[in-house]
C-alpha cells in the first residue's frame, strides 16, 4: 500500500460501513476504515468482540480495552489485565477486579457487553504524564469555503487511578500541549511531535472526505516513549452532535475556543446563503 492517500471514490473499502442514519463511523467501522493504510502514527491492532477474539487477546497475555462502538466520554470502557495469577478487570470509575482464570474473565464480559457490540484492542504503549493517562485531541474544521483547517489542540490528563484520559474526575483536567510536551520531550521532539499532529490530522480528513463531507473532526493520540503516535480514536461530527469545541473553553487562553465558535457561525452564514460545500 503506497504511503499516501488518493481522492478516487473507486478506492473506497466496501466492508466499511457508514451509518446513514447517525452519519458517521462507529470504533469498529472507523478502525476499518484506516487499518489498511499506512500513516505517520500507529493504530492499536483492534477485533471486534467475540469469544474467539477475546481467546486470542487472553492468550497474548498482554493489556487490553473492551469499548462499546458506539457510545463517548469513556463510558462502559474496560480495561484488563494479566499478571502471574488471573486478570485484572478495571472500570473507567477506578473499581478493580480480579479474576483467577480466562473462564471467570469471559464470563464477566459477556455478561456485561451482552447487550451492546464492541471492541477489543491493544493497549498502545503510551508514555503517562505525571502519573496520569493523557491523550493529545487535535480539532480540525471546515472553513465557509470547505477547506479544512487545523483549529488547534489540547492535552486531556485523565484523573487518579482513571485507566482513560478523558475522564477529570480525581484531579484530571485540560491543558496546553506545549506545558506536557516539553516536560516530556527536547524542543526538537517537541517540534517534531506537533508536526506529525498536523500532517496526522490532515491524513485523516483526506481518507474521511472520500466517503463523507463532515465539517468538524476531533482526533485523539496517545505518545509512546520515542515520541511516536498512536490513533485513539476519531471523532466527527454527526446528528447526535459533533466534538466538543467546550474543551478548548477550559484553556487559560481562550483564543482557539473564540475562534473555532466563530469559524462556525460565519461558514453557517455562508452556507445558509446558497454557498455550500
């Protein structure tokens, strides 16, 4: 697969699902989606939950997340576990769990995302800040004109014991990238960090915009110890809402947050006036 991507409706992955209604890629689709190509970050190899992926994951002895594929803000994340004697089942709310063989595991799971479809995926090897998960949200927009441009980004520090960054409760909260990143990083890797942000992002929209014109996009990345990155996730926006300009809102310096509110009103103007994508 070549290193790049092509505006050519004729590439477009047939096993993808868009979901009409809602407008968007639920985890599942959306890994699909970028799996097959090769950008400047990594994506956590990810199966969609059954027992036989769960038997391979158990197997691998090594960490991973169980996320419903369609919800937000963390909600019925799983983390697990194994260590010398069983597994380890945290909850986004802290609560830990021990279990002493794969059995005992699956049973718990399949109880619990009996009634909704989900993931299971690796967890990246990601570097914490002070202790804390943290993830990088870069925010892109559409301009009036229907170019995208790269509103800005933050750094969302997840709060004690939270096996995710978004999640504050406990002391997480919001901050500038640049504050994280250089007590974690030389000024050239910081460089190079947020260069691979912006070429990231925009590599992103150009494989999105071959299926769908959305007009906002929020991507999530982790970091691991040589400065690499790793997707989380991707959010756009869609009929249930679209990525949350309020996060921008709880940086000492408001300008990103004025701005992107202000990009959208103007483009509304200039689209409910005929001019639209």
């Amino acid at each position: 697969m070549d290193n790049h991507l092509y505006d050519n409706r004729d590439l477009i992955n047939t096993n993808v699902h868009f979901d009409k209604e809602r407008l968007y890629f639920n985890k599942w689709e959306m890994y699909k989606l970028l799996a097959p190509y090769r950008f400047p970050f990594h994506i956590p190899y990810t199966n969609y939950l059954t027992k036989q992926s769960l038997d391979l994951f158990t197997y691998n002895q090594a960490s991973f997340f169980i996320k419903p594929v369609d919800t937000w803000s963390g909600k019925n994340i799983t983390l697990v576990t194994p260590n010398y004697s069983g597994f380890i089942l945290q909850h986004q709310n802290g609560a830990d769990h021990f279990f002493q063989n794969k059995d005992a595991l699956t049973q718990q799971l399949v109880h619990q995302y009996s009634h909704t479809h989900a993931i299971i995926q690796q967890r990246a090897p990601l570097i914490p800040f002070d202790t804390r998960a943290f993830d990088i949200r870069v925010h892109l927009q559409r301009d009036g004109n229907g170019y995208w441009l790269y509103a800005g980004d933050l750094i969302r520090v997840g709060g004690e014991k939270a096996i995710i960054s978004n999640l504050f409760s406990k002391g997480g909260g919001v901050v500038e990238t640049d504050f994280v990143l250089k007590n974690l990083f030389d000024s050239n890797q910081v460089n190079e960090v947020k260069e691979h942000l912006r070429k990231s992002a925009f590599a992103i929209t150009k494989l999105l915009d071959v299926y769908y014109p959305f007009i906002d996009i929020g991507a999530d990345f982790g970091i691991d110890h040589s400065g690499s990155l790793w997707l989380l996730e991707v959010n756009t926006n869609d009929r249930s809402g679209r990525p949350d300009y309020d996060l921008f809102k709880k940086l000492p310096n408001k300008a990103i947050y004025k701005q992107m509110v202000a990009r959208d009103k103007e483009r509304k103007k200039i689209w409910n006036k005929g001019k639209i994508l």
